[in-house]
C-alpha cells in the first residue's frame, strides 16, 4: 500500500534517484529479514523541501507564544529575589527566600525547604515530603526533570556529582552543580544523580550517596501552565509551548521564544511537530498526546544522508508506529512511502 505525497508536478523524481532509493530500501530491508513487520507512516511523516513543506497530514491554527523568558548562559547559577510574577504562577501560599536562575528554569526555594521549579509551560512544586538524610548531606527534593537540590555538611566550599547511566537528550545541555552562598547545593543533570562528593580545605572530601529507593517516587505536583491560558495540551498553540518548554531547558543554544512557529502541527495523538525560527528547527514528536522527545538543529545539519532525503528525524520501531521528518535534496519532485511487509 502506497500514501504518495504530491509536489508541483514541474518537480519530477529523476530515474537515478528513483533506483537509487529503491536499492536502498531494499537492500536494507534484506538486511533486516529475520525482524519483519509493518511499517506504518501515520500522520506522521513529514519532508522538509527546500523552499517549501510537503507533508502527510498538517493542521493550522498554531501560533507562537509572547516574549518574556530571558534565556541565560547555560552554565549559569544565580539567585534573586522572588518577584510577585514567580509567587503567582506557583500558586503557593508559603513565604519565599529566594529564586534561583537557571537555563529554562526558575526555582522558588522558601526558608523551610518548600520548593517550586517554574520553565516556560509548566510548573512544579513539592509535596510535603521528610528530606533525606543521605551520607554527609542531606536531599531535600529531587524533581521529574533531574534537578536536584540538597543541603551541604556544614564548611562544604565545593561539590562535585555523578549520574547513573540512562538516556540523555541528544545534543543536551551539560550538567552543572552550584553551592549556593547558604549551603544548599543545585544539580541539573540529563539523569538520576547517584553519588555527590564535597570538599573544603579543612578536612577530607565527604561523600553522600544516592540511592533512588530511599527517596520519595512522587516528589513533584507538575502542571502545565500554558502561556495561552488555557490548560488543554491539545489546543493549538500549546503543543508549540510544550516543543518550546523542552528546548529552553535541554538545548545548549539560547532562544526566546518570540519569534518561533509552527511548520507542521500535530493532529491526533501520534505525530511530530515541526517548529522554526530563523535556521533553528525542533523535531518534538508526540505519543499519546504527551511530548516524548525532542531533536533539534538547523536546517540541513542534522541526520544522516539516505539517498535523496536527508533523515532530520526518525523514532518507533518495527512493529509500531514510524515518525519520520527530513528534508528534500534538489530535484526530487515525487516520494512514495511503501509499508514493509513480506
């Protein structure tokens, strides 16, 4: 079965391209006999053309948010006085100390160790959690997003951390961990931080160690909080949001979010929205209506040279559902996508 994706018809498929793809896909899927299964392309294949978009399924409506998040250096560790805008979007009726200002987040940290994690479409706050007592240290919240925050041993003047293995974010930001001038400690990392080492000039360095069952498994009330108003993730212009909350945390390189549209938009619960500003891309692609991951770069520097299509974005599998996302090379005029079978 064949979904085939009109272009301008002056923009024909020349025959050594067409045969140069179709040895490739069917070398490639000999290579892959002992592993068959359907290849399904839902609304979810999208070809980036140069000067233009061809896509299976696209929707419109979708509009970029309002400025209003700075974005700061990444490896930036600051702190503030809470403004009345932070306590708002909180939502909590606690006294703050003060803010602290990182990439893509904003953490209101109270006196009693009360905490709330704001980014541009979400927030999270603590539940009212004992901290954990951990070695030499103490954790006293740890969130979804791998944020860490404890209490030093008292003298600490530094503090160092590992991480346990597991996926991180293509092209991720890098880990940073800051002592903050009143002895609490702030780790962002790409996941589960496992162990921490402090030191001071007066005495050996002192270890806590990390361990995930002895720390609460639901720390955390998240919300979304979108900049449009409403708090639907499926109306237009939140998806977009969402694409935009996970850059501004993840992505080394800095954005405001002014500026960002929406290339193709998502329509149903699987799918990949596709979002630029300028050269700057976001492939951010949904399951279940919940943003599952995001790939980022600019146009033509990402994925990996497939015949006549430069593969920007590619996830699922054989057996379910297979997001595609990339761009045309010059001269192709026609693509024709054929589910594997036998």
């Amino acid at each position: 079965m064949n979904d085939v994706l009109p272009v301008p018809a002056h923009r024909e498929l020349p025959d050594d391209v067409r045969e140069r793809m179709r040895d490739r896909v069917m070398r490639g899927r000999r290579d892959r006999s002992s592993r068959r299964g359907p290849l399904l392309v839902a609304a979810a294949v999208v070809l980036l053309a140069a000067g233009g978009v061809v896509v299976a399924r696209s929707v419109g409506g979708e509009h970029p948010p309002a400025a209003g998040w700075t974005p700061v250096p990444a490896d930036s560790v600051t702190t503030e006085a809470t403004t009345d805008e932070d306590l708002a979007r909180c939502g909590v009726d606690w006294r703050p100390d003060y803010t602290v200002v990182m990439r893509g987040r904003r953490i209101v940290v109270s006196p009693v160790n009360e905490f709330c994690e704001l980014t541009y479409a979400s927030v999270r706050t603590s539940a009212k959690k004992d901290p954990v007592v951990v070695g030499d240290g103490v954790v006293l919240w740890q969130t979804p997003g791998h944020l860490t925050i404890g209490k030093a041993p008292a003298g600490s003047t530094s503090v160092k951390f590992s991480d346990t293995e597991g996926t991180v974010v293509a092209g991720a930001l890098d880990a940073v961990v800051a002592l903050l001038p009143d002895g609490r400690f702030v780790v962002r990392s790409g996941r589960e931080v496992d162990a921490l080492e402090f030191g001071s000039g007066g005495w050996a360095p002192r270890t806590m160690k990390v361990v995930k069952g002895d720390l609460p498994g639901d720390w955390s009330v998240v919300r979304w909080v979108f900049p449009s108003g409403v708090g639907d993730p499926g109306v237009p212009g939140n998806r977009m949001a969402a694409c935009l909350d996970r850059w501004m945390v993840d992505v080394p390189e800095p954005s405001d979010p002014a500026g960002w549209g929406v290339v193709v938009g998502v329509e149903g619960e699987v799918g990949v929205q596709v979002i630029r500003s300028g050269g700057r891309m976001a492939f951010c692609e949904f399951r279940g209506g919940e943003l599952v991951g995001v790939r980022v770069g600019r146009d033509g520097a990402l994925g990996v040279s497939e015949g006549a299509v430069d593969v920007m974005y590619r996830s699922g599998g054989v057996g379910g559902d297979v997001v595609l996302a990339g761009s045309l090379r010059a001269g192709v005029g026609k693509v024709v996508f054929t589910e594997g079978g036998v």
